[in-house]
C-alpha cells in the first residue's frame, strides 16, 4: 500500500480548511489531494462527489487564486476525487497565510521561514537583499585592507580590480544592487555588521562536560576580523599543546590538525543560516572540540549526504566567494574532504557531522592518551612566538604595547613571557620600568 509522502495527501471528505494543502503543494513541489481515501489509503468513498467536482475548483479559484485539475475516479462501485495541483513560480497564499508541504506534513512559514519562501520564489538569497540607509563610505577601511592583502597573496583577482575603489571592488564581486550595499557586503566589511543581523558572531566555550562552562568568548566584527581572531583564540588560548625539543628547536603539536580547524570554520561561516540570528558556537573540551552553525538542509538530507552538502553547495555562495578569493580556501566543494584527509594524516579519527537544527562537525583527539597526557596547558607557543619575536625586534617594548600590537590582554601577555622565561629564552635585564629585555641565545 502507498503511503502518504511529499506528493500526495488522503482525507476520507472534503472541508474547506483543506485548501490550505492545496496552497502547500503549490507553493511546494505541486502534489495529488484524494478526498474519499482513508488514512491507510482504501477507497471509502463520497456521497455528493457532483458537488464538489464543481464547488472545489471554483473555491481554489476563488480563494487562493490558481486553477487544479479535479478528476472523479471509482474503485470498487466507490467515487473518490483526485485534485491535482502544479508547483507555481510564485508565493501562493490562504487568505495572507503561506502554506507549504514539507514531507508529508502541511507546515504555515512564518518569520525566517516565510522570509525565505518569498526571496526563493524571487530568485533571490538571504545574503542578496539590498539593504538601505548605508553607503561604501560606512564600510571597514581594516576589512577592505585585509581583503586586498590576502587577495594579491592568492592570485584570485586582478591586480586591476584590487586597486579600484571600495565602490567598483565591491560591484565586481557582485556584493552591490543598484545603489544599495547587499547584506553579505555588510557581513564582510562592515564594522558592525550585528547592527543589520542579529547574531551575526562566533561563541567559544570552554566545557568541563555538556552542562559545566568554564570560560567563553565573544569574537564579533566583519567577518574577516571574526575568522582570523578565532583561530588566534583556539590555538593561544583554548588548545593545548604538546611541546618537544629537536635540538634547539621548539616544536608545538595542537591536538586537531590546525587547517583541517580553519576549514571546519570557514564552512561553518559560509553555510550559516544568519536569518536565523544565533551566532556560531564552538565547544571546546579536554578531548574533543565541536563547531555548530544554524542552517537548513534539503528535504531530502540524510547523514550520508552531509558531508557532501556542507562541502560543496554553500548555503551563502556571495560570501563563499569573497573567501575564496582571498585565498581562504583553495576550492568549495572539496572542504570537508580536506577536512577528513587533514585528520587522518594527523592520526586522529574522522570527524563526524550531525544535524541538529544546523550542523555539528565534532573532532576527536588521539585514542588511547588521556588529555594531560597528549597536551600541554592553554597557553600555546603560536602567542609565546609573537611575543619572542616583539621582542627582539624591541627590547625596550613593554607589557601594554605588546598587548596592544598583538591584540590580546595584558594577562595573555605574561602567560607568554613566563612560559619563555621557564624555557630560558628570555630574561628581564634591570627594573620594570627603564629594563629591558634580552633574548638568551642558545
């Protein structure tokens, strides 16, 4: 026996409310309503089908303004309808409601959803809509320059186009509509961009177990900003690191391979859903770290198929450009496979992808080692190196400046310098203030 699905719906006899189904199948993949059918699909029968193969196409007509196909059939000496309605190119609705079949339920779209509804039927995504009330002059001069810098580095746009104006850079990354700036500008070189969408930064945690935070962060601006200080907090302050010697030579193992962590990140920004308005999270634990972003999959989405759409079909294609572009990434659609490939030359496991109301890519570390024994504490070499290089660039330099250069507290600052001064590669020559510092050779 056939079961009710996407394409088709049985009622046992007609009520008006179920013009809503016929407005969900149009607004969806079109679909077949039998009336005089049983939940199990028998044949049970109408009594006034002359009736309604009359009032039925007339109050479709009326009502949701569309025309169906209604067809009487028999089966057993018994009359049943078929209604018949196509997929339409644009927004049906049910007296201003917007129905839509998903699987084989009816759903109403309201908020994100309905939004989202009506920009597909327009040919238009979430990140394409034009916003007003901001002009290029409002834009990061820091996100523009960041763009250019890793731009020319990549070799992905013309040395030409890198240096015309914020204005004509922008229109040729097809991030402009006319005169007004496209949300997925806004995302990318506005200061910031939480001003137009909300939730639009990154949470970092530090977890004992699921319900026990230790501490977390906050990584908010344009997303060119978000991506690199994310990173820079994962490796100096949530990772440890396992630290060995080759001769005089340091050398800091994280416990997840660190591009395989900046793919997983970059997927994660590019396949957000932001009319969602739930910022990116990331948990971190002793032995596992997982990255969560909102989106939507296709109806048809199965495990399987997860990491091959949250590779290669980015939910925000303006924004998967631009960063792809500035070298970012080296192509969509193998990013999940490098992920994978990343991991296994590290000698940790695959990571697994889960969907809950968005998608969870979940790494592991190496089995078999406890967490104290496979990693050192938070502070990591990556923040000891910078501050070692200030340093012996400026040996007169002091807490607050080299705070300041690298973008990090005063606290992060002197982990750093204990860690080079336990390892003897530091040392302070004089009083705090009019000392200096000198760097040990080895």
């Amino acid at each position: 026996m056939n079961k009710e699905n996407q394409n088709t719906e049985w009622k046992e006899s007609w009520r008006d409310e179920y013009l809503k189904w016929i407005c969900g199948f149009a607004n969806a993949q079109g679909g077949v309503l039998f009336i005089g059918k049983n939940d199990k699909g028998f044949v049970t029968g109408i009594s006034d089908a002359n009736k309604l193969l009359e009032e039925i196409p007339n109050k479709v007509r009326d009502i949701l303004g569309i025309i169906v196909d209604v067809n009487l059939l028999s089966e057993n000496e018994k009359e049943y309808l078929e209604i018949l309605t196509e997929a339409y190119p644009y927004p049906i609705s049910y007296k201003g409601q917007y129905h839509y079949r998903s699987g084989s339920t009816k759903q109403e779209l309201k908020g994100a959803a309905l939004d989202k509804f009506l920009l597909q039927k327009q040919g238009k995504r979430w990140e394409g809509v034009p916003v007003p009330n901001v002009s290029v002059t409002d834009l990061s001069e820091e996100a523009f320059a960041e763009f250019r810098h890793r731009a020319n580095r990549s070799k992905r746009l013309e040395a030409d186009t890198l240096q015309e104006s914020n204005a004509v850079l922008l229109d040729k990354l097809h991030l402009v509509e006319g005169k007004y700036l496209k949300r997925a500008s806004l995302l990318l070189f506005y200061p910031d961009p939480e001003k137009f969408v909300t939730g639009a930064f990154i949470k970092i945690g530090y977890f004992k177990s699921d319900t026990n935070l230790i501490f977390q962060d906050e990584i908010h601006g344009h997303l060119f900003n978000q991506v690199n200080k994310t990173l820079d907090l994962l490796l100096t302050k949530y990772l440890r690191a396992t630290i060995r010697y080759e001769g005089v030579g340091r050398i800091e193992e994280y416990p997840y391979p660190e591009n395989a962590l900046r793919e997983a990140l970059l997927n994660a920004i590019a396949h957000k859903d932001y009319s969602s308005g739930i910022p990116i999270q990331i948990r971190v634990y002793d032995d596992k770290l997982s990255i969560w972003n909102s989106t939507q999959l296709p109806e048809d989405w199965t495990i399987q198929r997860l990491t091959e759409i949250h590779s290669s079909q980015p939910y925000n294609p303006a924004i998967a450009n631009c960063f792809f572009r500035a070298g970012f990434v080296e192509s969509w659609g193998r990013g999940t496979l490098e992920i994978i490939r990343e991991c296994a030359e590290y000698g940790i496991p695959e990571p697994t992808f889960t969907f809950d109301s968005g998608v969870w890519i979940e790494f592991k570390g190496k089995e078999g080692k406890s967490s104290s024994e496979k990693m050192s504490r938070k502070m990591s070499g990556k923040m000891s190196g910078k501050v070692l290089a200030l340093i012996t660039e400026n040996q007169y330099i002091t807490i607050p400046e080299m705070a300041s250069t690298i973008d990090v507290t005063e606290r992060t600052i002197e982990r750093a310098i204990k860690e080079l001064k336990s390892a003897q590669m530091i040392e302070r020559i004089g009083p705090d203030k009019g000392g200096y510092w000198q760097v040990i050779e080895k």
